[in-house]
C-alpha cells in the first residue's frame, strides 16, 4: 500500500481534489475528525467510502447537520437505516458489533464462536458491549457465555481498536488548501488541467476511464469567448 501513496496523490491532484493527511494518524481518524469538525460549522457530509468502520460516524434519523455514506461502487447512499438492515444495530453500537465479531481487514480477532448476528443480538440485549462483559452469567447459551469469559480481557483493546479518533488537531494536518485560515468549507474540487488528467490516466493504463473522462471533456460547452 505504501508505495501506492504517490499515486494516489498524483490522482488526487490531477482531478482537482484538495489533499489532507495527518502523519502518525491514519485516513479512517483524518476522515473522521473532519467530519465532526464540518458538523460543528453546520455543514451535512457524506462521505465516499465502503469502509464498515466509517459507518460508526453515520447520525441518527432526523439529525442535522447529518453524516452519511455513499458507497462508491452503486453510488448508493448509506443512512442509518441502511447500517441497522445491514449488521443489525445502529451506528452507535457498531463499533461494540465489530470488536466482539471481529474485523479481518483491521487484525481484530474477536471472539471465537461470535459472528455478526449473534453480536447484535447480544448487544440489542444487553445495550452495549460494557453491560455484556458485566453480565456474562447471565447468557443462556454456554458455550457462548464461555468463550466471552475467557476473550473478557481483550475485549475493551478491540473496542479501542474499533473506534475512530474523530479528535485530531487541526495542526497535525496537512492540507493542499488553507485549512486552518479558512475552516471545513474552504474545500472544494479545484480547477484542473484536463492534458494533465488525461495523460495521468494514459500513464497508468486507465484506459475505460481515459475514455471515459475524454468523452466528457468533449461533450462540454466551449467556454464563451469574452466581448470586444
């Protein structure tokens, strides 16, 4: 992955899209604390991304500002609606679901036994992973009640791992755009240079999207010339 940062920066900057990275942090928190931070300045988000984990910062029904997700693929918005059918609890308990399920893209383990379904289910019951962990004795199943026992301990560091730093300082940022002078709203799509854009997707062989983007490009109005 790392060696694909300077492309995916050279992509950026040849659409025109401002750039933020926070060294030490990683995009998921950047993604997150920005979020919040456009909230607080009364902008709604949404944010293009399949990320399961990114789903944790989706607002309730009737919340506005709101925080919702476009999937990037079916372009297809994701609402809190959308996180309940899909892993059976709201956004706010997602992040209880996944550490005791487990998430394979992140290293979490979980714990043996639990998949998705049986960890909402169990945190629909008991509310939160905290009241789970307090109240082992009380599951019916044994096994079940077993394995949590003895995954107890580790359970509180994959909740930890689970859960986005939605608070990074706005310093530890770097941004293409004037982030700090001008706040959350200064970021949008910058001009771009449709050769560079162009010769960008040449390079890396994109060639459905070289096509693609070209076919745009000409489909656009001339540009007005300026009156005598």
């Amino acid at each position: 992955l790392i060696p694909q940062f300077a492309l995916v920066k050279e992509a950026a900057t040849a659409f025109g899209l401002p750039q933020i990275e926070a060294e030490g942090y990683e995009a998921d928190d950047v993604i997150a604390t920005l979020a919040k931070i456009a909230v607080k300045e009364g902008v709604a988000v949404d944010i293009m991304s399949g990320d399961k984990d990114l789903m944790q910062l989706i607002t309730e029904p009737n919340v506005e500002p709101a925080i919702n997700m476009v999937d990037p693929i079916r372009f297809e918005r994701v609402g809190h609606d959308e996180v309940v059918t899909k892993w059976g609890v709201g956004s706010k308990r997602l992040g209880d679901v996944l550490a005791l399920a487990g998430d394979a893209a992140d290293n979490i383990p979980g714990v043996p036994g639990i998949g998705p379904k049986i960890a909402a289910s169990l945190i629909n019951e008991y509310g939160e992973l905290d009241n789970l962990i307090s109240s082992t004795d009380e599951i019916r199943q044994a096994k079940r009640r077993e394995s949590i026992i003895e995954n107890a301990h580790n359970l509180s560091l994959y909740r930890k791992l689970v859960t986005l730093d939605e608070e990074i300082p706005i310093s530890k940022m770097t941004c293409s755009l004037p982030l700090k002078q001008k706040g959350i709203r200064s970021l949008r799509m910058l001009d771009f240079d449709p050769d560079k854009l162009i010769n960008f997707c040449r390079g890396m062989e994109l060639r459905s999207c070289e096509n693609q983007i070209d076919k745009r490009l000409r489909a656009r109005p001339a540009p007005k010339s300026p009156p005598k």
